[in-house]
C-alpha cells in the first residue's frame, strides 16, 4: 500500500504473489475508492478495468496483448454492461461496434483500415446496411 499525497488513505495497492505482481490498484481522483486496476500475468499488463466516472462502479475494461490495448469494452449508460466494444489489431483500431439503445440486437459497427474508417454496418430489427466510406473516413450514403 502506498500513500502518495500523505492523506492517510493507500492510493496505489500492489498485489503479489511469489515476487510477480499480480495487479496493481489505483484511485486517481483520491477519494478513497480505487477506479483503476491492472491486471499482470508474467509481468506484463493483460488486463485493466476502469471506473471513469469515479461513481464505484467500473465502465471500462481492456485486453492488452504484448503490451498493445487488443480489446476495449465501455459500458456508455452506467448500467453495468459493456456498450461499446472496440478489437485493436497490432494496436491499431480494426472495428468498433456500439449496441444501440433501440433494441438488444441493434448494433452499429464501424471497421477500420490502417487506422482510418473504412465501413459501417448497421443492424437493426434483423437487418443488415452496410455504408462505404470514404477515404477520409467519412460515410458516403450513395446506395451501391
Ligand atoms: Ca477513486
Ligand atoms: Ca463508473
Ligand atoms: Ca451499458
């Protein structure tokens, strides 16, 4: 346990076992809760969660591959459960989808190529709308 600013209150846990750190915990805002946490597997940062609202409750939670962020789920409306789900390919963004608010299986995901959007697919009641993108990124609603 560390106390970095003297208040009496640990801002920074360290858990280990045998030597390795296993997670290490932060509370960035100082209020006595920790919102941040890394979790270690052979002394690399696997996993992370996330309470960016400083409300107690975590919204966000990460996957890290070789150090890369691979996975980032953020849970939007404060209801616990992830809504936005991004998948990062050698750190770069490949595809982010957004669960919509109008239905459990509505979905709106945007692909990315070389880091700039490439596509976007909505689905909605069943069905499925892809858009092209342009090479900016932006949507180009011309029908194919
Ligand atoms: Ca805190
Ligand atoms: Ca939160
Ligand atoms: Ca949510």
């Amino acid at each position: 346990m560390e106390d970095e600013d003297g208040d009496g209150r640990a801002d920074c846990m360290v858990v280990s076992s045998n030597g390795l750190t296993l997670s290490i915990s932060n509370d960035r805002n100082r209020d006595g809760q920790y919102d941040y946490r890394d979790h270690y597997l052979y002394g690399r940062v696997v996993r992370s969660e996330a309470d960016n609202d400083f409300d107690g409750q975590f919204d966000e939670w990460a996957t890290f591959y070789f150090g890369f962020p691979a996975t980032v789920e953020t849970d939007a409306d404060g209801d616990g459960r992830g809504d936005i789900f991004s998948a990062y390919t050698n750190g770069v963004l490949s595809y982010s989808t957004i669960r919509m608010t109008t239905g459990k299986r509505d979905f709106f995901t945007e692909y990315y190529e070389h880091g700039i959007r490439s596509k976007v697919v909505i689905q909605k009641d069943g069905m499925e709308r892809s858009l092209k993108c342009g090479k900016y990124g932006q949507i180009e609603f011309s029908e194919e």
